[in-house]
C-alpha cells in the first residue's frame, strides 16, 4: 500500500463509544493505523498528517453523529465509532478499502440501517475466473453461477491510471450471477435498506441486484443499472425495487415474486442476465456496499 493516499473515515460501527476520552482514545488508535500502514517517516501535528518520501497525505477522523454517508460532526457522545481506511489514489472516484460491520450496534432511535458490508476487490494481477482469492473482504465468502460464471474475468489495465479492479463479464459464454455473503450472518434488507454499487456497462447489459434468501429462494429485481460511457455510483433502495424468481442455475428470470420476506437474506449479489460481449457488450462492477442490520446465522 506505499505509495498512495488513504484516509481514515468512519462507516460502519464495532464498539459504542460513549465519553469524549474514548474518542480521543480511538482517534490516536486511527492515527497510528495508518502510520503504520503506510510506512510513514514524520509527522505534522497542525492537522494530522502522514509524510511518505516528500508527500504529505492527511489522515482524518471523523466520528459518526448518524448521518447518511457515516461521517459527522462528532456532537453526539453515545453515536457509533469505526475506521474505515479510504484509497484516494484513484481520481476523481475515491475507493474504499473493503470493510464489514456484522455486529453493530445502532444508535438509539435510528432508522437506517447500518453497513453491512463493502467489497472493493483486491488490487492485484487479472485473472479468470474471479475467486475467492480475489475478495478484499475476510468475512465474506465468493459463489460464482451459471454456464458462463467459469469466464467472469477479475480485470485492471495499467491504463488509464484510475482504471480500477473490478469483476468483467465480457467473456461470459453463457449467463452469469456473483455473489457474495458474510459467514456468520444474514443480512436484514426490510425497511430503509439498500445496495450501492460503481460500475460501467456497454451494449444492452443492465446490471441487477440477485438476493437468495434464507429458505433458499433467489430473487433478481426488475430495476437494472443500464449503459453508461464511464463508470458511476448507483444506489437502489431496497423497498423500491419489484421482484421476479431466478433459476439460480441457468441465471434466467421467472415468475413475478409480491412482497418477498427480506428480512433473512443470505446471499447478495449482481447479474446481467445475459452472455457477455466483449467490450461492447458487457458489465463491470468495481465496488458493491450493502446497507441492513444483521442477523446471527
């Protein structure tokens, strides 16, 4: 990880801090995190910053106060605490650093969901078909389906320099459905949950969300993520979306589902639903986060 930026947010909460000291406790912990990750040589004190050669790369702390995008002003002593480590290497598009929160404990009277988890890939060579080996994410497990999932391609290019690692389908010979789960819970996606993902589709393709429940029914959504000239974040609520069974082998649609039961899902993750193109026709995902409260298996 030398040699590029990362900065510290918060996100997704594992302990409740409830005095001022605790946070100024975890704020020093963040600081060292990153420290030493990033194989830093000094220090400047004025805002906390990291020097790597002749770079300086700040390192700030946010505390949650509850709001939407888990960054706040810190006014709320009993508000949830996390580390989130962020790559700002990448242009424009800042890309996290996968992260999970399984057991959080929410804020008194909140009514959005917490993360859940995030999947961002990690940064090494291409290769087909995509693995495990591949998931940035240590809680979370990798299923590949369909005739084609043997060609779902894990891609980078040197060029351009803010080209990212994401899952390809453009060599897929036949249909396709990733997914990805946390190995000790299930994700609860009733009420105010949902799924942001980036990606960049070409040709026809519209990227969907895929959900298997608990009794072991697969779900693909109507809504899609259609054709974009670059790449994009898109988030889908989950209550908003209409629903359809999936033949979970053949990755093809069926019958129309009303008011699935969401609040057990084992499983999440994206399709096509068709064979891949090539470049022209084809889907690219480069990151996938999930917003539901958890539930123990």
């Amino acid at each position: 990880m030398k040699g590029k930026d990362y900065v510290i947010l918060t996100g997704c909460s594992y302990p409740r801090i409830h005095s001022p000291n605790q946070r100024t406790v975890l704020t020093r912990m963040a600081f060292m995190i990153c420290f030493l990750l990033l194989g830093s040589e000094s220090l400047i004190h004025s805002q906390p910053h990291i020097i790597i050669g002749d770079r300086p790369i700040a390192a700030h702390t946010f505390i949650n106060s509850g709001s939407e995008n888990g960054t706040g002003s810190g006014k709320n002593p009993n508000g949830p605490v996390s580390l989130i480590l962020m790559d700002r290497s990448t242009g424009d598009n800042d890309r996290w650093l996968s992260s999970s929160c399984p057991e959080q404990n929410e804020k008194p009277g909140s009514y959005r969901p917490p993360l859940f988890f995030r999947e961002d890939w990690k940064e090494t060579s291409a290769a087909t078909p995509v693995s495990q080996n591949h998931v940035a994410n240590k809680d979370l497990v990798l299923s590949l389906y369909g005739p084609g999932c043997d060609s779902i391609k894990k891609s980078h290019h040197d060029r351009p320099d803010d080209d990212p690692y994401y899952v390809w389908s453009g060599l897929c010979t036949g249909n396709w459905a990733v997914t990805l789960k946390n190995r000790n819970m299930f994700a609860d996606l009733t009420g105010f949950s949902k799924i942001a993902w980036r990606t960049k589709q070409s040709g026809f393709r519209e990227l969907r969300v895929i959900l298997k429940l608990s009794d072991g029914t697969w779900l693909v959504s109507r809504e899609g993520d259609g054709m974009s000239n670059d790449w994009r974040v898109r988030e889908f609520n989950l209550s908003d979306l209409s629903w359809f069974r999936l033949d979970i082998d053949n990755v093809i649609e069926g019958e129309p589902v009303t008011g699935p039961d969401l609040s057990k899902v084992d499983e999440i993750g994206f399709t096509d639903l068709m064979r891949g193109g090539q470049s022209i026709a084809c889907s690219r995902l480069d990151w996938i986060a999930v917003y539901g409260k958890p539930v123990k298996r």
